[in-house]
C-alpha cells in the first residue's frame, strides 16, 4: 500500500522549506553589506577605522565579561536575570570607592595595578553575594512558576539596585579621579595597553569558566542541573546549591567588569546597568544564550559593529548606535533565534 501525502501537509513542508531558504538569503545578504561596509571604511580612511576596531574590541570584551553572567545564569535555570547590568553598576560603585576612597589610589601604575585586582576581587565578593542574596530570596521560590513571574521579578530587583546605586553614587553621572592613560603604545589616541587589560581578565575568565563547567564535579553537578533538575537530585546532587554556585559565579562576573570599568573609563551612574545589560544581553543572544564562548563572541561582534560604527568615515555615528544593535538582535530573532553558536532546539508536546 502506497502512502500519500495530503494537500495540505505538503503545502505547509513547501512553507518550512522557503522559510528556511529566505533565511539564509537574507542572512547572506546581511552578511554581504557588512562586507562591504567594512571595506568601504578601510578604504576611505584605514587609520580611523583600525583605530575604531580596536576601541570596538576593548568594549566589546567588556560586553563579553557582562555576557558570561547572563548566559551562566540562563544556562541552567533559564531565567533572563535583567538585574544582572544593574548588578554591574553595583559593582562599578564598590570598585570605585575601593579603589579611590579606600586605598586612595589615582592612577593605573604599579601599585594602582594592585589596588586594581583588590577592587576587583572585592567587588566580585560583593556582587556575588548580592547575587546568591537574591536568588535565595525571590528567584528560589519562584523556580516552579511560570517563567513569567521570576522574569518580573528580575525587573523589580533591576529597580532596587537602581535606588541603591541612586543612594551610594547619586543621581547625576559621577566621575572619578582616576587616570586612565596607561602610557605605552598607541593608535590614533586608542591605547593598546588599555585593550591588554581589558582583554587579559576577560579571556582568562572565560577559560576558568570553561573548564569549571567541562572539567569539574561542581561543572558536572550544573550541567546534569541544566538538563533535568530532578533526575540531577534523584542522583544526590544538591540542586539548590548549584544553583547558587551559578548565582555567585554570574554576580563575580559582574563585580569584575565593574571594576574594569571604572578601570578604563573613570565614571559611572546610577543607570549605566540598563544600557550596558541590554548590550550584553544583546551579545549574549547573538553568541547563543547559554554558550560561553557564544556569549563572548557576541560580545566582540556587538563591541566592534558598535566601535565601527561610532568612529569610522562611514558609519551612522552615536546617535545611531543602539538602534544599529537592537536592528542586529531584531533581525536574529526573526531568522536565527537560537544565535551563532547555539543549538536549534524543539519543544516536544
């Protein structure tokens, strides 16, 4: 006997198939005009645009480092945690008064290298605990709800840590008195030692990462978490304190670009979580939320789109600059929603 398909069901593969076809057209197309955008800009001025890719690479590690704690989080409890940018300000906050009001540094030397990784090390203790605060208090509680609840949840505590960066840093934009030349080489006025900073705590993260998840029992203990919490508590692990364990993780990620931060840039505000979040979260989606490296390839993509854009004899200018990347996180939704490194995945019913 001789199956045949109905008219309707091949009707809706022929669907499938052209929508699969248009997306990797449109994605070609895409990847065609940045091409030729870029080499556009090299030829038109080579200088400006070395120089606006490697300040594109210096934030985009930056972004990377913010990245890695939205998708460490999302990686085994999917939650969007939208507190995590303002996280962050925190953590510029903490690094700032250690750096300058504790220690009473200035300046990026030697001794301000030191005082730089204690600022570090404390404000990743600091945003760590407040991170393992929060999802003892709320997200724990909210773990078998609907996804909804603890997404509005992470809203809320976006807003307290916005109140508390208000009360500790101000309302207005604060700057600090720190020196950010640290000498050595340059490009039309970009620092290469800034970007060796920048890139030498991210990059090292990222491996520690890497082989904390791959290579150890608690990295076990989270994977086996992420695939199925209970089949992970029937085999005696304790989910909680993974959990946990990732919270803290995320939150000393975020203590660590904070102080990078102020570091490279010697202000802060009350509201630089929301911008920078949305950006790392952008990244994070661009890589493939819940992939490391993803999340840190997104982050340089995004840096250096941004970078390019901003300074090159071609690109929009600043003014353009968010809606250049929320276009990007727009149109990989619409035809690559898992990102560059992630997997397709299909919900069984």
């Amino acid at each position: 006997m001789v199956a045949v398909a109905s008219p309707s069901l091949t009707r809706i593969r022929r669907k499938v198939r052209l929508g699969e076809t248009a997306g990797r057209v449109v994605g070609v197309l895409i990847l065609l005009a940045l091409a030729v955008w870029i080499v556009a800009n090299v030829i038109k001025g080579p200088g400006q645009f070395f120089a606006a890719l490697l300040t594109g690479l210096d934030n985009g590690a930056l972004y990377a480092l913010i990245a890695l704690g939205y998708t460490m989080v999302y990686g085994i409890i999917e939650l969007i945690n939208f507190a995590h940018g303002d996280l962050f300000m925190l953590g510029t906050v903490v690094s700032a008064n250690v750096f300058v009001k504790w220690l009473g540094l200035g300046d990026l030397g030697a001794a301000g290298l030191a005082g730089l990784l204690l600022s570090m090390v404390i404000a990743m203790i600091v945003c760590a605990l407040i991170n393992v605060g929060t999802e003892l208090v709320a997200y724990r509680r909210l773990r078998n709800a609907p996804k909804l609840a603890p997404l509005i949840t992470a809203v809320g505590f976006s807003f307290i840590f916005q109140d508390i960066g208000i009360n500790l840093n101000g309302s207005a934009p604060r700057n600090w008195p720190i020196t950010t030349n640290l000498g050595g080489p340059s490009w039309n006025g970009f620092q290469f030692y800034q970007l060796l900073l920048v890139a030498g705590v991210t990059l090292p993260l990222l491996a520690l990462m890497s082989w904390i998840v791959t290579k150890t029992s608690r990295g076990k203990a989270m994977r086996a978490v992420a695939s199925d919490q209970d089949g992970a508590r029937l085999m005696g692990i304790n989910v909680n304190q993974t959990i946990s364990f990732v919270f803290a993780l995320g939150g000393a990620l975020a203590g660590s670009a904070g102080a990078l931060w102020i570091a490279t840039h010697a202000s802060n505000s009350y509201n630089l979580g929301l911008r920078l979040g949305l950006i790392a979260f952008t990244a994070a989606v661009l890589g493939g939320i819940g992939n490391l490296v993803g999340a840190v390839l997104g982050g340089l993509l995004i840096g250096v789109i941004e970078g390019v854009n901003n300074g090159a004899a071609y690109g929009l200018g600043q003014q353009w600059s968010q809606t250049v990347i929320f276009i990007i996180l727009i149109t990989l939704m619409v035809f690559r929603p898992e990102g560059l490194l992630g997997r397709r995945t299909t919900e069984k019913v």
